[in-house]
C-alpha cells in the first residue's frame, strides 16, 4: 500500500512539475517578447531622431521632408536588425516588414506620428516621430506568438500554440534632461522652430544679474533641477552627473538659480567633453572633434529673477533646440565622484573665456502649434 502510494504521488509531482515549468516558459516567453518589441520600438525611434537631427545640424532646409517620409526604411531596418534572430527559447524572435503602416500578417512594423497633446499615436500620419512594433515568434514551429506549447499545457488546454504578439510604441517628443535654462530674450521670432538660426558664438553667463544693470538677459543662463528640488541628498551634481530621465516641463514650475556656483559647470563640462555621454546627440568634425552638443533646454521669464543659489520655482515658457559650442571652467574636472571627469581640451579654452557657448538656436512656444511638432532628443516608450 505504501508503495502504491508513494508511487501514485511521484506521478502527481512529476505532472506539477511539467506544468510548472511550462507555465514558466509562458511567463519567460512573454516577457521576452514584450522586451524585443519595446528594443525594437526604441531602436527604431532613436533612428528617426538621428536621420532628423542630421538635417537640423547640415540642412534644416530639408527637415520637413525628412519627417513626412512615412516608410522610414533605415528605422524600420534598424529595429527589425536589433532583435531578429535573438531570444531563441521555442522559436526567434521576427518581424515583417512590408514597408506599411498596419499592422497586418506580413507587417509588424509602422511608422506615424505621436501627438504629446492628446497622447495618441497615429500610423502614417505626419510629421513622423514614432515606431510602433509587434513581435512575435517565427515559424520554426508553425504558429506566431510564443510559439508552441510545451506538452502538458497542449494537453490540458487543447491547443499548441499561444499567439501572444506584444505591441509597443516609442516616440521622440519634445522634452528636456537639461540643467541649464535660458532667458526668453534669447529668442527671436525669426528661429523658431523648424528654423534653426546660426548665431555668431554668445557667451553665455551665470553670473549675478540684475535686470536694472542693463545687462542682456540674452546672455544669461540658469541652472535647473528641473521639476525635483535640490535637496542634502539629492544634490545637483547627482542629477547632472548620473542623468535625469526626459521630462515634460513646458508650461510647469520648475527649480531654477541665479547663482555662481562653478561646480555645477564644471559637472556639466564634465559631461559635455566625456565621449560617452549623449554620444548620438553631439556633433563631430572628420577628425573626430567634438563640434557642439545639441540640447533641449526650457525657456523662462527672467525679468524677475534674483540673484543668489537658492533654487526657486519659475515657470517655463518655450523650449530651445540649442547646440553648445564649448564650456569653459577653470579648476578641477567635475562628476569626479562618479568616476567620468572630462575636461575641455586646451585648445577650446582660452585665459578668461570661462562661461557657456552657443552657436545654434531655436524656439518654440508651449502654446505654439509648432511645439507638438518639435522632435525631442531622447526616445521614450509611449505605448
């Protein structure tokens, strides 16, 4: 009897186990895919900020046709190189592409446009901003999805195959990581955006300012914390340093100072001159000389800024597409706790030429049509 037993129940553990182990590979499987569609979907909206910026940088001109190209070839082939033929649990992971945008039995891929406003996503539409992609599994089983099933879960629920196909959006809408923030003084009617206006290099200055001094506020900046506040543990070389997420700031308060603190330059310049960072968003020459850093950074209000380090909430106007030709701040590198210290060349910097260069400027309006349109620097999963 107790033999009997005991076999019965080794045969009872023996089926748990199968199952478990199969639903497992469901929750392995699923996640999985989900993964390689968000990878795919990021992939592909990194190319189409990278194709946009390449005309921002030699021909603005020509960015308009850029965005109202609605196959996007090099994203779509981008995304689909970045997982095909990976993950191969039951069955790789692949996409069809059919240059549409639907998605349909021979295409998992589309390009649109991503509307930050109303926060939805439009296959085809223009201007382009986004990808959307759906993974599945290929055929080396006959199913999609995740491929077949291992056997007890086929015998229980009476199929072989899970046709879980993950969907995921990613897009590049405007929004800004930046520390800095700039006067709206800066801006002229004449560079907003999709112009971008070369200026003559303005040397932009941190120092104290008072708006009765006479001073341009033009030239001007301010550091930012964006919407957190700087606190003992949270401090400002923390948040320049390790990189804040994207956020959405136009038309909100965020925390702005007037103040002379060179050590937030200096993390700044840190991070500027360290070829790691922010790599696909700054410029090069042939020889591999960093020519500028495009930034996104908010527009403010300064008529009535005071001086001093304390950061106060003030609210953002405008975002500028800037590039900052050079940062010039005598003293040690910043970011040094951190282990990424990068000094500007010698030969950018010249004696008493510290402050914050700008050569490329444009503008757009939190109220303005244009800034639904303004493609950001950093995609972002929407979907």
């Amino acid at each position: 009897m107790d033999t009997t037993y005991v076999t019965i129940m080794l045969v009872v553990f023996l089926v748990l186990t199968g199952l478990a182990i199969d639903i497992g590979y469901m929750y392995v499987s699923e996640e999985d895919l989900q993964s390689a569609a968000e990878t795919a979907a990021l992939t592909g909206a990194q190319s189409i900020k990278q194709r946009i910026l390449f005309q921002v940088q030699n021909d603005p001109k020509k960015i308009a046709e850029v965005a109202g190209d609605t196959v996007q070839a090099s994203a779509r082939g981008a995304a689909a190189d970045s997982v095909s033929g990976k993950h191969a649990a039951a069955a790789l992971v692949g996409l069809s592409n059919s240059n549409g945008n639907a998605l349909t039995g021979d295409n998992d891929l589309t390009v649109g446009f991503w509307n930050i406003s109303s926060r939805s996503y439009t296959a085809g539409g223009t201007p382009v901003n986004a990808m959307q992609v759906r993974t599945k599994r290929t055929a080396e089983s006959s199913s999609v999805g995740m491929g077949s099933l291992g056997s007890f879960m086929a015998k229980i629920t009476g199929t072989d195959s899970f046709g879980f196909t993950p969907v995921a959006t990613a897009a590049i809408p405007a929004g800004t990581r930046s520390n800095i923030a700039i006067c709206s003084d800066a801006c002229e009617a004449s560079c907003s955006y999709p112009e971008i206006c070369s200026i003559k290099e303005r040397r932009m200055s941190h120092a104290p300012w008072d708006p009765r001094s006479g001073a341009p506020a033009s030239d001007r900046f301010l550091y930012t914390s964006l919407l957190h506040p700087v606190t003992i543990t949270h401090t400002m070389s923390d948040m320049v340093c390790q990189e804040m997420p994207t956020q959405e700031v136009c038309g909100r308060p965020i925390f702005t100072a007037g103040g002379t603190n060179d050590d937030i330059l200096r993390d700044i310049q840190a991070m500027m001159y360290d070829p790691k960072i922010d790599r696909s968003n700054k410029e090069f020459d042939a020889k591999g000389n960093l020519l500028g850093w495009w930034v996104m950074v908010p527009v403010l209000d300064c008529a009535a800024i005071k001086a001093g380090d304390a950061f106060e909430p003030r609210t953002v106007t405008r975002y500028s597409l800037v590039r900052i030709s050079r940062i010039c701040v005598t003293g040690k590198a910043g970011c040094r706790q951190f282990g990424g210290s990068s000094d500007a060349p010698a030969a950018v910097c010249g004696p008493a030429q510290d402050g914050l260069y700008l050569d490329r400027i444009s503008c757009v309006g939190c109220a303005s049509k244009s800034k639904i349109v303004l493609p950001g620097l950093h995609p972002v999963l929407v979907h």
